[in-house]
C-alpha cells in the first residue's frame, strides 16, 4: 500500500473516531443538563435560566413551568434557578474540559484514550 494511501486511511479513521468521540460527548453533556423535579423533566440551557431569573426579578417566589414533555410542574423559584445554574455550569465546564482534550488528540488512541506509546 502506497504512503499516500496509508496516511489518507489513518486520517480517515482519526476524523471517524474523533467525531464518535464528540457526539458521546454532546450526548453525555445533554443527559447532564437533563433536570427532573416534581414529576418533571427540564432541559436546562440559558432560555430556561433566563426565564427562571426574570420571573425571580418580578418578586415571583414560585411558578409553573411547562417541562420538556409540556407538563405543567410547579417550582419553587429560587432553589429551582440554583439548581438548574449549578448543573449548567458544571456540565458546560466538563464539556469544554473533555473538548479540550480532543482538540490535542492528533492519534486515534489518543482519542479513546488508550496508554500506547507514540
């Protein structure tokens, strides 16, 4: 097999595995900023947060929030808008931590992290 080929084929296979390992990725982050309360389910991400700190800015102490399913699930403000900021930002701060680590990754062991030497 011609150099060429050999290295278009151990390119491919790093772009394959490198994309395998960023939608795990995004799959892990999104199963983290899944939150359940009350019978309910959010999907937490900056709208929600948003929304939960403006209802907090018009003096609201609880609300029904409609969760990802569209159930209607009641809320205590404040403690709802800690959680839900905690759990986003520990898991944006875990993706861009792992994110950086494939960015540095330029061999497919690297990527699935195995200890094999270069």
């Amino acid at each position: 097999m011609s150099s060429k080929l050999t290295k278009a084929l151990e390119f491919a296979n790093y772009r394959k595995t490198l994309n395998v390992q960023h939608n795990n990725l995004k799959a892990k982050v999104q199963t983290l900023l899944n939150y359940s309360i009350n019978g309910g389910t959010f999907q937490i991400d900056q709208i929600l947060i948003s929304f939960v700190k403006s209802l907090l800015d018009q003096d609201h102490t609880k609300a029904v929030l409609l969760d990802i399913y569209n159930n209607p699930i009641e809320v205590e403000l404040k403690e709802f808008l800690e959680e839900i900021t905690s759990r986003y930002f520990e898991a944006t701060n875990e993706y861009h931590a792992e994110y950086q680590k494939l960015r540095k990754s330029r061999k497919v062991h690297k990527l699935i992290d195995l200890d094999i030497d270069d």
